[in-house]
C-alpha cells in the first residue's frame, strides 16, 4: 500500500503543479497516470507546440513546460504510478481514501485531487479476432519498459509520432527484429521521422511494411506470430514476439463517472466560490476535468485552482493548525528528502 497526504489522479500539466503547491505547505503527493509518462495532453497531444498564454513565457514549447512543471515539483519528490488507471475510490472507516488502480496498485491518503483533464487516455484498439486473449501476453498498446525486449522480435502498427518513435528506438537501440507496419504509405509523424525510419530501412535495421496490416494474430499462450495482409491481398507470416498496435489515445472518464461524484457536461461539478472541492469531502477536482460557471478549460486557470485546492487540503488534514501564506520570495523551497 503505497501511503501519502494526497492523491493525484492526472500526472498532466495541473497534476505536476499540484505537487509543487502542495510541496510548499509541506504534504506530499502520489501521482496516477494511465498513460506511461507525464504531462497529459501536452506530452500526449502537443509536446512539439508553442504555448503562448503561460503568463511570464511568451513562448513556450508543449513539451518545455512539462520538463519545467517536473523541475519545479521534483524537490518534493512526488511518487508515481504510471501506466495504471484509477479505477475504484474507497473511503475507510478513518475518513481516509484508498485509490485502486486497474493494475491493483493500492495508494491511501486523506485526500484525493484529481486533474482528470478529458478522462484517461485509452488506446485505440485494432478489430482483430482473439485480441483481447493476446492483451498483455505479447500485445501491449503503450511501450513500457522496452529495455525488458532486447533480442526479441518486435513490431510496431501505426503511422503517427508514437509509431514510429518507438520503431527507431528499437531499430537503434537493441539487438531486436523490428517490423513497422503502416496502413498507408504516407506518416502523420514529423518528417524527420519519416526521413529517419527510411534510412534505417536502408541499413537493414528494420523493416517497413506500406499499405498493410495485421489480420491476425497466433501463440498457443503468448504471441507468437502475426499475419500481415498487405492491399493487394497478399499475407506475410512472421514470427512476432511483441506487438504494439499505436494507432493514438482517446480519452474517456471511464471509471471517474463511478465514484459518486456530481458530474455534468462530462467533468465533475466543484465549489468554485470556495475551494474545487466536490460533493464528496476530501476529494477536489482542478482543471479541465472540472466545471463551475464560467469554468476556461486553460492550463493557467488548473494552475489556479489547484493552488487553492491544495489550501484547502492543508486544512483538512490539519484542522488544528492555523494556516499563515507566505511568499515564495520569503520562505523559500524547502524541498523533503526521499522517503522520508
Ligand atoms: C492541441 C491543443 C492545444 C492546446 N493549447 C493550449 C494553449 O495554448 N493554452 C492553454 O492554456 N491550453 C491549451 N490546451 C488545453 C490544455 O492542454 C489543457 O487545458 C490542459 O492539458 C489541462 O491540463 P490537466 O492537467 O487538467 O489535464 P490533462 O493534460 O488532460 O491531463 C490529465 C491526465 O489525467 C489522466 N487521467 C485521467 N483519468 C485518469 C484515471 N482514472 N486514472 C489515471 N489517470 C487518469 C490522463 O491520462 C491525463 O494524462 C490545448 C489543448 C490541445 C488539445
């Protein structure tokens, strides 16, 4: 059972500076994520993107802000559980939370944030008979620990920056068989990508296969071969370890709808005039996965909120002491040691 002060739901852009906020009021966080990395919809959707209304950068890089939102956290070394969903809120007898994950991970606070943003990020799955059996057993839609695959047989759907990322780390870094397969012949990934992926065509390193797909899959218990059936009707077997369909992430609220929440236009409903707290005491939801009158789903706004939410927190968890804000300029950050 991982233990903390509060449980953040979303490591997006909110979620990070949450960890930062509640840092200087001396509580420590435990972040959640569905998807592998940090930064929600910024790593997820934009990392390559100018931002221009962060107040103080003129101009700031998608993928910039979440490294600096990581930077500025990490003095209060925050825990992490990526790659699992939040799936069930249970509230114990002391008033605290457990918050289990689709994975089983268990985590126990006084309080949960959740900066949910449009839901967690499911992947896009393939129509492919006996896909779900091969889930996990040689099919995963997110890479994650890829150092575990060296010297296997690894192939990789999809023809966006995710897909073809991965493929060059593969053909480059490890001593594997590594197969991209795309359904067209023409990338949405950046066009050095695109011009690198050739080039290690070229060197023999990977293997490229246009206007295809894989119709099938096979493996007594775990995969271990794919069929890929290209336009003109023709099928290729190879042997294929991994697969790793990329075809993009949606998000969905999925199991946040589950949980007792007021919720509606599809975000949770919070005390704007107060604090972002929810119906439910001891559970606060900031950014975009909140809404209130007059509610701009924009990352300074999260920013905001969460700095009030996590005030809130503070006394919560401490009803006895009195809160006194002081500025940065004044105290300071005095981050917190490692498990400690
Ligand atoms: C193309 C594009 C451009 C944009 N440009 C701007 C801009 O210029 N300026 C601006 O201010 N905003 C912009 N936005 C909006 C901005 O990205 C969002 O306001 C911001 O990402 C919200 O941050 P967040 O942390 O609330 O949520 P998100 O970034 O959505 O992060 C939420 C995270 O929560 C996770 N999650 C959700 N449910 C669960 C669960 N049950 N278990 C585990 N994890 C879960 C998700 O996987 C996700 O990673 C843009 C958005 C897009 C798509």
């Amino acid at each position: 059972m991982i233990k903390t002060d509060i449980i953040i739901i979303g490591a997006g852009p909110v979620g990070l500076f949450t960890v930062f906020e509640a840092g200087l009021m001396k509580l420590r966080c435990h972040l959640i994520d569905t998807i592998p990395q940090i930064g929600g919809q910024l790593s997820e959707l934009y990392p390559k993107k100018p931002i221009y209304d962060i107040p103080g950068f003129p101009s700031i890089l998608a993928g910039k802000l979440v490294e600096n939102l990581m930077e500025q956290a990490s003095p209060f070394n925050p825990g992490f559980t990526l790659g699992e969903r939040a799936e069930k809120i249970v509230k114990n007898n002391d008033n605290s939370f457990t918050v289990i994950t689709d994975k089983n991970t268990e985590h126990n606070a006084p309080i949960v944030i959740i900066s949910g943003g449009l839901g967690s990020f499911e992947p896009r799955k393939p129509k492919i008979d006996n896909l779900s059996f091969y889930e996990d057993k040689g099919v995963n839609y997110m890479v994650k620990n890829p150092e575990n695959l060296n010297k296997k047989n690894v192939f990789i759907s999809g023809g966006g920056d995710s897909a073809l990322d991965w493929a060059i780390y593969f053909a480059e870094n490890s001593d594997n068989r590594v197969g991209l397969i795309h359904r067209s012949s023409n990338f949405r990934a950046h066009k050095e990508s695109v011009e690198k992926i050739f080039l290690l065509e070229k060197q023999n390193k990977i293997k490229i296969y246009l206007n295809s797909q894989v119709t099938k899959l096979k493996g007594e218990n775990n995969l271990n071969q794919i069929i890929i059936s290209d336009d003109s009707g023709n099928n290729t077997e190879v042997k294929s370890d991994h697969w790793f369909p990329l075809f993009g992430l949606i998000p969905r609220l999925g199991p946040i709808l589950n949980w007792g929440l007021k919720i509606e236009k599809n975000a949770i409903v919070v005390n704007n005039s107060l604090d972002y707290s929810t119906n439910i005491k001891g559970i606060f939801a900031v950014g975009d996965i909140n809404t209130y009158q007059g509610k701009l789903k924009l990352i300074l706004c999260g920013f905001h909120e969460a700095t009030v939410a996590v005030k809130a927190a503070y006394k919560l968890i401490n009803p006895e002491k009195k809160y006194v804000m002081k500025y940065t300029t004044i105290q300071g950050v005095q981050g917190f040691e490692k498990n400690n």
